[in-house]
C-alpha cells in the first residue's frame, strides 16, 4: 500500500475541477508543521507560540482552503 501522502496526492490529481492550489496547500501546511517538529526538539513553549501564530498568520487559511478536497477523500 502507498503512503498516505502519495495516496492523497494520487486522489487529488484525479478529482474533476481540482484547485490548482490545493497540493501547494498540503505542501505549505508539511512544511509549517515540519518546522514545529523542529522546533519541539529544543522548547515546547516556543513550539507552541509559533504554531499559534503561524496559524494565524499562515497555514490556517491552507487548511480551510483544502478541507473540502480532504472530505472527498473520506
């Protein structure tokens, strides 16, 4: 079985009428997690500061302009 990543992947270049923006969300939203991970190996309360305010300032707009195609996978 293929990983998550690649399944989704797979099933949002199939969708009929995909945002050609959805993938960069999903990329932009591993990438802004990715750094918390990072982050989280040296202060859990920076960790937490930046993620708030990367959700603010970023990443949150991603996942709501990708949650529909992400229903769609269920």
């Amino acid at each position: 079985m293929l990983p998550l990543v690649h399944r989704v992947h797979a099933a949002l270049l199939d969708r009929k009428g995909l945002s050609p923006g959805a993938l960069a969300d999903l990329m932009d939203l591993a990438c802004d997690l990715r750094t918390a991970l990072a982050l989280a190996d040296t202060d859990e309360a920076d960790t937490l500061a930046w993620l708030r305010f990367s959700h603010d300032a970023h990443w949150g707009d991603h996942v709501q302009d990708v949650t529909p195609y992400l229903r769609w996978l269920s």
